[in-house]
C-alpha cells in the first residue's frame, strides 16, 4: 500500500472516531481512489456510510470489497464483510439480495447464531414464516441463551397461528431475561388477543417499566385501555408513544380511533391525515379516515378514502364492505351484483371464523344476507359485548330479593332522548304510563340537547338518570340494580350512541327490545322484542334470538297527534271560478272528472276559526264507492271476487276571489301575506319564524300555507312520493317505480336529496329506463315539521321494500297521504304493513312486486279509487289506534305484566301473543 493511501486510511479512522463523518467519508474515499482493490478501505467506507445513513452506497462499498479478489470470498477473515453487507442490505429492505449475503456468511461458518436470527429476520419480513421458523430454531440450538430469538421464534409461530407455542417461547425469552421488553410486549398482546385484560396490562406496565421509552407498549396499552372505556388514560399513552415515536403511524392512526369514540372528530381527523402524511401506504388509516367522513355524512371522500385502502390492500374486508355501503347510500349500482356476491361472500366466510363481521347488523338487512346469516351478525356484536364485561369481573347480579307488589318498575335506556326520530314517536309514553301500574326510570345515554324533546320526557318520567356522566358499563349497571328495576328496555339495540354492555351485565331480570331497533339483537341476554303479529309472525320467529311479545295492534306508535295537531284538520285554498264550477255541476247533477284537489293548496293550523269565520268556506261532500279486486284469492267458479264498499269524502274548501297574494307570496320568498285580512305564513318559513316549530317542539302558532309551487309539483298531476334515505332505495325498487311511471301519464315521483350526492345517480338510472328526468321531482331535506307538513302535497306514497319508511312511514300517514307496501321477511320490511293494517287499509300491501305496481298504477288512474283511499287515510289517523299514544301505553303496560307474571312463576321467557 502506497504511503499516500495509508495515510488517508489513517486520517479517516481518526476523524470516525472523532465522529466526524463527513470527512472521514472523504478520506476513505480518496484512499480507495488512491488504490482501487484496497479491499479494507471499502469496508471502513462502507461502515462509515452505515453510520451516515446511506445504505445504497453502504451497499456499493461493500460489494466493491468483496468483487476486487474472488479469492476472499473463500477467506473467513473476511465473514464479517459478508455480515455487514447483508446487515446492510437488510436495512435497506432489499431483502433477496441481503438472503444471498447471509447464506455466503453462513457457507464460511455454519455456526454463527447471530446470522440465522438474521436470515430468519429477513425470511419473516418476506412472509415465508416457515424457513423463519426454521432459522430461529436453528439460532436457539446454536446459543441457547438466546432470548432475542426466542422472542422473535414467537412471533413467527404467532404469525402461522400457533399461539399457544408463540406463548411458551415468550415466557422461555423471560426465563432468561425478566427485563426482555420485547417479550414482555407481545405476551401482553396475546393475554390481550385471549381476553385477559388485566394480565395483559400488567404485562404492558411492566415492559414499561423496563423500558419506559417503549412506544410500542404505550401504544398497546392505550388500545387495552381505550377496551376498557378508560379513553382519557388511552389518549394520554398513545401521546406518550407519538412524543418517542413521531412517525408512529399506527398510534396515530389508534389515536384517531379514540378521539372518534370520544366525539372529537375533528381531532381523529387529524390523527388519520397525520398517520396517511407519514405512511400514505397505510390501509387502515385510510379506511379510518373514510369511516370518519362516512359519519360525518361526506360520503364522496368516504368513498375516496376506502377505494385508496382497497388499491393499498385489495383483500380488506371493512373497507370493502363500508365502500358497498357508501355506494348505496348515494345510490351507485354500478357492478350491483358482483358486488353484492362478493359481500356476502365476505360476511359467510367471517362468520364461518367466528370473527366479528364487517356488515354491521343495522345493514345487515340492505343485502341479501340469509336469516341465519342476520341473526349471526348481531351474535356476533352482542358476544363482543359479553367479552368486554368480563373484563370487569362482576359478579351476577342477585334478583331473589326483588318482588313486586303493585308497581312494576320499568326503565327505558337510550342514547335518543332529545331531537330524534325515537323521541319523535314515544315521547308522550313515559307520561302517559298508569302510575299505579308502574314506575318509569329513563337512562339516558347521551348528554342533554336542550330540546323539549329531552325537557318533556326529564318531566313526564319518574326518575331521570344521566348515563353520559357514567361512562363506565359496570357503574350504570349498578345503578340500574339499586333502582330494582323489574324491566329495563333496551330503545338502540346496534344503533348510534348504544351502549349494550350495560345489557351484557344483566342489571334487571327481564331484558326487553323495544322501538329503536329495526331487528333481532342476536343476544342472549336480550329476554323479548316488542312487535306485533303483523311485523313478526310467529313463522317467522325463527329469525329472532328473543321471544316475540305482540302488541294487540301494532308496536310501532307515534307522537303525531301531540306533536302536530295542527294537521289534524286541513281546508282547501281555491279560486271563485273553480269553486264555481264544481258547485254548478253539482247542482245540475253533471259529471265533473274535474274536482277540487285536497293537495295542491292547503291551510293548516291549530286553530282554524280566523279564516273559517272570513272567509268563504264550503264544505264538500260526496259518496265514492270503492270496488276492490281481490287478485290473490283463487275461486272455483273462475269468478274474481271483488268487495263494494262506500267512502265519504269530505272537504272544506276556502274560496277566494284571487289567489294571487298566495302565489306571490311564494314565487318572491315573502314570510307571510294577508288573504281577506288574515295573515298567513308561508309554509316554507317555519324556520326563520320559529325554530321550536321548525323542529316540531312546539305547533306553530300562524295559519300555515302548503302548496305545490313550493317545491315545483305541477298543479294537476298524480305525485308519488317517497321521502325515505335513498340507501333504502334498490335497483329493483327504483325499477319497479319507474315502471308505474310508465302506465300513469301525467305522473311524477317525488323524492328527497337524502343525501344530496345521491341525486345525480338516480336521474341517470330513470333516464336509462326511459323516464324523462323532469318527472322526477328532488327536494331538499326539511325540518321536521315542514317535512311531515309538505307531505299532504302528494297523492301516494310509495314505500321501499327492502327496508320500509318506519317514522317517514308514520309521517306521511299522519300527513293523510296513502302508502303502498310489500312485505318482505324482515322487521325491517314489514312495519309499513302493519302501520297500514293498524289504520284500517290493508288493501295497500302488496304480496308481490307485481301487485305493488298494479295498486300504485290503480290508484294513479282512477281517480275515485284514490279520493276514496285518501279519505280511508285522514279519517282513520284519528279514528284508529295507530296515533292513539294512550291506548297503546295501556297496552304496552299489560305487554310488561304478561312478562313479569311468566318470571314471577319461574318460567323461562315464551312468546306472548295475546294480552
């Protein structure tokens, strides 16, 4: 070696040692300039670059050592070259290349321990588990003190499902080194995987303890933690493991999780967006993030985000099944079926595992799942919930001390105590309960809204307990226990805000399913669901894990009466020389097709008399009979039956000289106009006049104008409506629609932009089947009032199939506006049908598909059919006991008693179907 090259070689060693890497850099790469086989210089360079951080040409250097004499590859002295570059390699995730390299060291010393920990390294980050397995192995036979490979074998075993092995060769790393933070760590995640929650987060703590800069085990113990519900002891560990760790993608993205469970979404945003910022590669933050912009109702950066997942990691089964389900809530059918086979697929093949399905069981019945399948689902989450309350260790709660003597005590628990479709249709209930009968608790799962919906049932109940102030399962069961309720109903089964664990602990003896919940709770510490033979006939009980327990009518009940009692009663607005016309073909007894309409122009209030006494008011009476075909029986005589029956129709009709003010009033935006000296408000007002009404807390106190100009209804055709969330909406339903269309000229379908990305969807599916788009008529989303109000507008309603309008169901009913349905097997098919059978028209449910259309186009063209039908509708709202919220409490109380009487006498839970 020339005395320039040694010299270089000298200096470099000295500022390396200096850690002055730089100019050791360029030292050793003047020397192997100097001197081009100077196989050393190589390698100190490329130590040098390894402690520099640049692996490619650590790797370069390395080679160069190695390429200049073929003979060293044969020399042992050189075995610690071949190390280093496969350690190198390694790094630098080039991992067939850094394979090669391990097994050249390991072909000049067979022996090294080391190296097959290496190569068994490399063999797991490739996925091939088994040689891993085998490397390991062969590094603990070769240094059996070894606790680095035991606990890496573990892995690799855990990897390939051998979980119970995994587990002795952690312990066996911890024999030899108690303080093994690694082992330590993965125990802890298999205690945990298995159940045991406190042994894993002691073994978390101590790992911890060890090595309190462990992120991983920050962030580990925060997911047990957050298990627990304990999320402010959560969000402080996954912190601690993000400040050791800034890139930490996985605790972002877990942060995300809890801060999304603890309502900050704003805040789990932001933990998704970090986590994707440092590994965009990152599936599950991606799908994360879209299950955050799915709640958060954007549903076109939902889709975005899972469709990235998907790219990322095409076999994720939440993903996929979340994208289907953002697809249908904005009615996108492309490749419908191939993506319907492929969810089902996903949901059988899940459930064969026993893993918790990615279809939630509030979906469950928008696919074409069996009834074993649904059932299953709900298992499922009602089995997750029983795991995490055996964490708490509770002992069963003893019942042999609760009697009852003359008052049962009924607690009902829900997270939809305030403005929402549940308190909608029970508010009233609570209030109307017969306290010598009963004694009603209210547990409310969410923090008070300041609505009246809140305030009315806080006062109408007996006592009123705030669940969002314990947040802990084990404390609320308690106090539900040391309340001695008889009967706790469960208003959420799997929707938003429930809290099932509560359930999952048994607090009360008998545990009832009850209004919020369109379905089985798969649990078995669910005793009964409340429903009625209609919905729930007993052939089909089989799809329930509960026994049936039948309201005499129906078990759906709503508030319409309380809430809006100004569309009790209606009149008719109408010009003089239409009002002319129709009285003077009455008086010469003349065939008029052309009648006043009962839904084009209407006043509304609760107190009708200021424009009854003004204005010029005529009431309208006529005879209709009605001529139903009975289709669906078979006569031996060929002879269709038929049956006759005469209808009343009665309308008051308010006749003006000019509706002119009317329909300025509505084409400028006025709030209000004055017709004969009576102010009335414009319909589409109730909210800036008054928001309690607006929302329905309160009746509005004006003469309030609905009219078809409103919302761009022509004047004289037949309006179907539908007023559902368009994910309730199928290919086959929209098909069926539009077939209707066809055979009724002059007719319009009147939807809702629910949501609003869903319009665009819809018209190109009507366009491809041949409808004209400007016969679909979308609104926006009302307030409540305003929603059930416009609703008088149209002359049918047509109900979806797959998953019925149920409160949108009530709402139309109560605005007098017919509904045509067709049950399926599902609860969630089958409310409609008894929501109709409850108010007196059962000849709206169809048995089919084809007979759904043949009413719907009936009813579009006979005109007397429809009147008469409308007319069976508006009286029946108060003559039947659909609205009637007393009667059904009363009924509702013997349902309760029934229930007790079978617990009182040591009977096992059995179907109630007469009280």
């Amino acid at each position: 070696m020339s005395p320039n090259t040694n010299a270089a070689a000298f200096q470099s060693n000295v500022f390396k040692e200096k850690a002055e890497l730089q100019k050791a850099l360029e030292n050793y790469r003047h020397a192997v300039t100097l001197k081009p086989d100077f196989i050393d210089g190589y390698i100190n360079l490329a130590a040098a670059l390894v402690a520099a951080g640049e692996m490619d040409q650590a790797v370069q250097a390395y080679v160069s050592a190695l390429q200049y004499n073929p003979a060293v590859q044969l020399d042992p002295n050189f075995l610690d070259a071949y190390i280093n570059l496969a350690n190198v390699l390694k790094e630098a995730r080039i991992f067939d290349r850094a394979v090669a390299a391990y097994l050249r060291a390991l072909n000049l010393n067979s022996n090294n321990a080391a190296v097959y920990g290496n190569l068994a390294c490399v063999y797991y980050e490739q996925g091939l588990i088994d040689l891993a397995i085998d490397a390991y192995r062969k590094a603990i036979e070769l240094q059996p003190n070894f606790p680095d490979a035991y606990c890496n074998l573990a892995n690799a075993l855990k990897e390939r499902g051998n979980v119970k092995e995994a587990e002795e060769f952690y312990n066996h790393a911890l024999e030899l080194n108690p303080a093994h933070s690694d082992s330590l760590n993965n125990l802890a995640n298999i205690k945990r995987e298995e159940g045991f929650i406190e042994e894993a987060t002691k073994l978390y703590l101590k790992a911890l303890s060890v090595y309190p800069e462990f992120a991983a085990a920050h962030s580990n113990l925060a997911s047990v933690l957050q298990q627990q519900g304990k999320l402010t002891e959560a969000l402080l560990h996954y912190k601690e493991a993000i400040r050791i760790s800034p890139t930490f993608a996985d605790a972002f993205s877990n942060m995300g999780n809890t801060l999304k469970e603890m309502g900050d979404i704003q805040a789990a945003l932001q933990c998704y967006t970090r986590a994707i910022q440092i590994n965009p590669a990152f599936a599950d933050a991606h799908s994360n993030l879209g299950s955050i912009h799915k709640d958060s109702n954007n549903i076109l950066e939902a889709i975005q985000s899972y469709r990235t997942a998907l790219k990322l990691k095409p076999e994720f089964p939440d993903a996929f099944c979340n994208l289907a389900h953002c697809l249908q809530i904005i009615c996108d059918w492309t490749d419908y079926q191939n993506r319907m086979r492929k969810l089902t697929s996903i949901v059988a093949d899940q459930l064969e595992k026993n893993r918790l399905p990615s279809v939630h069981p509030h979906h469950s019945m928008l696919y074409p799942l069996t009834h074993e399948q649904r059932k299953a689902i709900s298992a499922r989450h009602a089995a997750l919930c029983i795991e995490k309350i055996q964490m708490l260790h509770k002992q069963p709660y003893d019942f042999s001390h609760l009697k009852y003597t003359k008052v049962l005590k009924i607690g009902y628990v829900s997270s939809d105590f305030g403005n929402h479709p549940t308190s909608h249709l029970m508010q009233s209930v609570p209030g109307m309960h017969d306290r010598s009968k009963v004694e009603i608790y209210c547990y409310a799962l969410s923090q008070d809204d300041g609505t009246k919906f809140r305030s009315k049932i806080m006062s109408e109940c007996d006592y009123f307990v705030d669940f969002s102030e314990i947040p802990c399962n084990g404390e609320a069961a308690d106090r539900i226990y040391a309340d001695g309720i008889h009967i706790l109903v469960n208003m959420n089964g799997y929707t938003k805000g429930a809290r099932n664990e509560i359930f999952a602990l048994r607090p009360a003896p008998i545990q009832v399913m009850w209004l919020g919940y369109p379905g089985t709770s798969g649990a078995s510490f669910m005793d009964y669901i409340i429903t009625d033979k209609v919905t729930s006939p007993l052939s089909l009980a089989n799809q329930y894990s509960e026994k049936l327990a039948y309201m005499p009518d129906t078990f759906f009940v709503g508030d319409h009466k309380q809430m809006f009692p100004h569309l009790i009663e209606r009149v008719i607005i109408t010009d003089s020389s239409t009002c002319k016309k129709l009285f003077d073909a009455e008086f010469n007894n003349l065939n008029l097709n052309e009648t006043i309409p009962d839904n084009v122009s209407i006043v509304n209030a609760t107190d009708l008399s200021p424009i009854l006494e003004k204005a010029e008011v005529k009431k309208i009476k006529e005879i209709t009979t009605v001529i139903t075909t009975e289709a669906s029986k078979n006569s031996e005589s060929g002879v269709i039956p038929t049956t006759t029956e005469q209808v009343e129709v009665v309308k008051n009709v308010v006749e003006l000289p000019t509706t002119q003010a009317l329909h300025k009033m509505i084409s400028c935006g006025q709030l209000q106009t004055s017709v004969n000296g009576i102010v009335v408000q414009n319909g589409l007002a109730t909210t800036q006049l008054n928001n309690k009404a607006a929302t329905g807390e309160e009746a509005p106190k004006s003469i309030v104008v609905t009219s078809r100009q409103q919302y761009g209804l022509p004047q004289n055709a037949v309006v179907y409506c539908n007023f559902n969330q368009l994910y309730k909406i199928d290919p086959e339903t929209l098909t069926c629609w539009c077939n209707i269309l066809k055979r009724v000229p002059n007719s319009v379908l009147w939807l809702l932009r629910f949501p609003v990305h869903g319009e665009p969807n819809i018209l190109q599916m009507v366009a491809s089947m041949g409808i004209a788009t400007n016969r679909i008529i979308i609104s926006n989303v009302a307030a409540k009032e305003e929603h059930v109000r416009r609703g008088q507008l149209a002359d049918l309603c047509l109900d979806t199939p797959l998953c019925n309008g149920h409160t949108t169901g009530m709402d139309v009913l109560w605005a007098g506006t017919p509904m045509v349905t067709m049950p399926c097997e599902t609860l969630a098919s089958r409310v409609a049908s008894s929501q109709l059978t409850c108010l007196g028209v059962p000849e709206l449910i169809a048995k089919n598909r084809q007979e759904y259309e043949e009413i719907a186009v009936k009813l579009g063209n006979d005109r007397n059919y429809l009147k008469a039908i409308r007319a069976k509708v508006w009286s029946g709202r108060t003559e039947s006991p659909l609205f009637n919220v007393a009667t059904y409490t009363q009924n509702l109380e013997k349902v309760y008693l029934k229930m007790w009487k079978k617990y009182e006498e040591h009977r096992e839970p059995d179907h109630i179907t007469e009280v």
